[in-house]
C-alpha cells in the first residue's frame, strides 16, 4: 500500500465497514451462540497476531475482523471449540502470517480455514444460510466496490456467467445464497483477488463458473461447500491469470513500440 490515508489498514477498515450489513444480520439471525463463535474465532486470531507482532515485529491489522466473520458463517456446524482452533490456527498462520500478515498473503485466509475444516471433519455438516444473509451481502458488495476495496469487474463477472448459467438451466438458481454470500466475504477479498482489470473480469467469471460445474457434478454437496470449493480453487490460479495478462500487455506495448 502507498503511503497516505490509503494504508493497509484504511482499506482493512472500508472492508470491515462493508460486511457490517452481513455481520448485524447473521448475529440477529443466530443469536448469542454465534456470537460466542465470533468472540472465540476473534480470540484465537487475535492471539496468533500477537504471537507474530512479539517474535517478527510483525504488525496485526483489523482485517482479522473479516476474517473471522467470514469463518463464522460459513464454517460447518456442530464442531467443537477445539476443533475450530485448530482450523482458525491453521488458516491464519499458513494462510496470512507465514507470508508476512494481511496485504502480503496470497489466498484468504478464511478460505483456508474453511477449506481445512471441511477435509479435517468430514462428518460436520456445512453450514445453512439464512436467506436474509443474501439479501445483506447486496449492500455489503455495493459498498464495498463504490469504495474501490473489491473489483466491480470480479462482482459484475461473477453475476454475468451466473446469471447465464441459471438461464439455460433454472436449477442453479438455488445456488444464489452461497454464491453471493462466499463471493462477498472470501472471493471479492482485494488481496486475494486478481489485480489485474482483465484478471478481474475472468477472477469473477471463473468463480461462478466453477459453481455451476460443481453443481453439475458434484453429487451430496452442500451449496456452501461447493462455493468455497470454487473459492479455493480460483484463488489458487488468479496469480498465473494475472501474470498471464501482465506478460500480453507487456508483449503488445512491446510491439507498439518497434
């Protein structure tokens, strides 16, 4: 991040600003077990980035909010507190710390998290949206791309190949919950996401596409596990795609050139 009001935390803040519509609406939702969830999720990444501050003068950053929201919400249910430690352990520290924290991590580390606790527990059921989360994470992405801290191109991708996709086959439409949801909180994260605008556009469009095909393929899924899934994976590949678009335009303004 440059210098000036545009630091790591000033975006780290937009974004948490952002996810309030979906913060208020999930707790009233789940009441004071979720947020017992949410103060222990917060507790064990908080002492994580303490433990990086003392040993690597590593500063911790309010992005570990999001986080643990994220993780909260979509993490599968009936696991015990030690368990999620151990997944929050992990995706924390292999996911944002090892790499130098927040603004410097390839994948999200909630995406991580998740992703260990669904191949760790099998057997825990995935998590069951509330529909008003949906309706909550419209303004939350809305807010968050006005305020430039996620890319309209990778929200407008997403909806567009979504959107076609529900119209040749209308069963897909009862994705929309976990698409929109895990789209917001762990796809549209502006670290994690492609930084490139075309690395956008394909970032988003390869997400949803991902879904659709996982719907199609993918028998006994739950839908929140199929989104994080496509999560995963479209975070793995978004460094080769925006290299990719880096190196053609490096090669057209090289020709333009000569």
């Amino acid at each position: 991040m440059i210098r000036g009001i545009w630091d790591r935390e000033t975006v780290a803040l937009l974004l948490l600003c952002a996810m309030l519509p979906i913060a208020v609406t999930w707790l009233l939702a789940e009441g004071w077990g979720g947020a017992a969830r949410l103060v222990l999720v917060t507790l064990c990444i908080g002492i994580w980035q303490l433990v990086w501050m003392l040993v690597r003068a590593q500063p911790p950053s309010v992005a570990g909010l999001v986080t643990s929201l994220a993780i909260v919400i979509l993490a599968p249910e009936s696991l015990s507190a030690l368990q999620l430690v151990l997944g929050v352990s992990l995706g924390i520290v292999f996911g944002e710390l090892a790499f130098g924290g927040w603004g410097r991590n390839i994948l999200n580390p909630a995406t991580v998290t998740l992703a260990f606790l669904g191949f760790g527990f099998p057997a825990a059921p995935w998590a069951d949206l509330p529909i008003q989360l949906g309706w909550a994470a419209i303004p939350a992405a809305l807010f968050a791309a006005w305020f430039g801290v996620a890319s309209w191109r990778l929200l407008l991708g997403a909806g567009l190949v979504f959107a076609a996709a529900a119209y040749v086959d209308s069963g897909v439409l009862e994705l929309w919950l976990a698409v929109l949801v895990v789209l917001v909180l762990l796809v549209a994260d502006p670290v994690a996401s492609a930084s490139t605008p075309v690395g956008g556009w394909v970032n988003g469009a390869v997400y949803a596409g991902l879904v659709v095909l996982f719907h199609a393929t993918w028998q006994g899924s739950a839908d929140v596990q199929m989104a994080i899934s496509a999560a995963l994976l479209v975070s793995i590949a978004v460094p080769l795609v925006d290299e990719i678009v880096l190196s053609l335009w490096v090669a057209r303004r090289r020709r333009s050139l000569d």
